[in-house]
C-alpha cells in the first residue's frame, strides 16, 4: 500500500503508545431500594427506579 492508499484508508489506524488506556468503567454499587410493582417493572423494562432512563420521544423523534 502506497502514501496515497494510506490517506484514503478508514482502517489504517495508527498503532496506540504502548502506555495507552483502552477504557475504564465506572459502575456504581446499587443498593436495594425502592422498586417498581412486577407490572410495572415489565412495562419499564427494570425493576429499578435509578435504572429506569427512557429515551424522550418529544426530543428525539420530531
């Protein structure tokens, strides 16, 4: 592969330094609190109120 192949390449990506993190997730602990009624939670989609983060339909969808 030439120069001119190497600039138009999506996938030629530059190897990483080798003192490069990938990634780090932060996952909270949860504690058991409050929860939805079984019917509720299945309509929801969790049986935890803090996990409960529905996508506004007002926003994204116009």
């Amino acid at each position: 592969m030439n120069d001119k192949d190497k600039d138009r390449c999506i996938f030629c990506i530059p190897p990483m330094e080798p003192y490069t993190k990938l990634a780090h997730a932060y996952v909270p602990f949860q504690t058991m609190g409050k929860v939805f009624s079984p019917g509720e939670a299945l309509k929801k989609g969790t049986l935890f109120p803090e996990l409960h983060d529905p996508y506004k339909y007002e926003v994204y969808c116009k």
